[in-house]
C-alpha cells in the first residue's frame, strides 16, 4: 500500500509541509509506504481543455511542459492520495488547481482511474478561506468516486510564517487523527494479496 501526499504551496517545507507531514506520520508508522511531492514555486500549466486525454486514453496529458504526468502517474500508482494547498484568496494555489484540473481531466479520460482510492485534503490559511480551500478538494476526489475519510474537526492548520504551524496544537491533532483514519481506511479496504 501506498500514500501519496502533494504539497501545492510555493514554500517548499513550509506551513502546508507540515501539515502533510503530521498526517503521514500515522500513516507511516501503520507500516504504509509515504511519499511526500512538494511541488514548489516552480509552475504547473492549466488545463488546456485539448481533450487529447479522451483521444489517445494514455494516462497522460497532452501537455509535456511540466512534470504534470509525473504527478498523474504517482496519484494512479498510489493508494491513497492527500492533496495539501495553502489558502490564496479563500481557495487553492494555482498549482493545486493544475493538478485538480489535469489530473481529473486525465484519469476521467481512462476510465476514472482514481475510483475508490482514499483522498484527504489539507488546507492551510493565515485566518480565514480554509473551508474553501479544503471544499475544493474534496469534491475533486468526489468527483473522482474517491473515498473521503474525517477526521475529529476540518483537516485545516492555520500559520502565516514559515513554521508558525509547528505551533497550531489543535491543527496537529487533526492531521494525526486524519493520517490514523487514512491508515485504517486503507487497510479495511485496500485488496491485500
């Protein structure tokens, strides 16, 4: 089994980073393979709604500008797939609407292949916006027929300089309960030959 976690924030090892990487410990320590992505400041094109995805039915996106695909494959290859975002301007950065949109586009195109894995989100804000950070990204994987697990309040952390979240005492506590209920998810209903 396997979790895959993107960090969409331009701060590599920043507030989102640690957020993502509280809820991985659990999921790690249930004996789950983790992988954390930080997908930096470098940026990742939109959508160009080519509709090549449903023409070749590859996996892949038409656009090879990035490293899109790479990511694509990753979330395929992947049990479970948290997707973790700052909050710019009440909503997700630019780059995880990228990744929402071609990755969506792309796995819709051949055969909803993200279909019943597990998907978390995890928002991070100053103060304010969170909801609709993280309600973006729970209806990319209810759309994608993900399973969405809770966890004991909103997966969100809230911090405005770099490592401010190493201090939201709560926000921790919520990515430890989402990572064990991640964890628990997976191993109910991951096929374990």
């Amino acid at each position: 089994m396997k979790t895959v976690a993107f960090n969409a924030s331009a701060r590599k090892g920043g507030n989102t980073s640690v957020m993502l990487k509280a809820a991985l410990a659990p999921i790690e320590a249930a004996g789950i393979e983790t992988e954390l992505i930080e997908l930096g400041a470098k940026p990742l094109q939109g959508c160009i709604a080519c509709y090549k995805c449903f023409e070749r039915k590859d996996g892949k996106c038409a656009v090879k500008m990035d490293a899109m695909n790479e990511h694509i494959a990753k979330m395929i290859e992947a049990d479970a797939i948290i997707l973790g975002s700052p909050t710019y301007f009440a909503d997700v950065s630019s780059n995880m609407k990228s990744l929402i949109d071609r990755a969506g586009l792309v796995t819709r195109a051949n055969g909803n292949l993200l279909n019943r894995k597990v998907g978390a989100g995890v928002a991070v804000a100053r103060r304010a916006g969170s909801i609709q950070t993280l309600n973006s990204i729970n209806l990319f994987f209810q759309i994608s027929g993900m399973i969405v697990p809770g966890s004991t309040y909103w997966s969100v952390g809230f911090g405005l300089q770099p490592g401010d979240t190493e201090n939201d005492t709560e926000g921790l506590a919520t990515m430890q309960d989402l990572g064990v209920n991640v964890a628990w998810l997976l191993k109910k209903t991951v096929d374990q030959d």
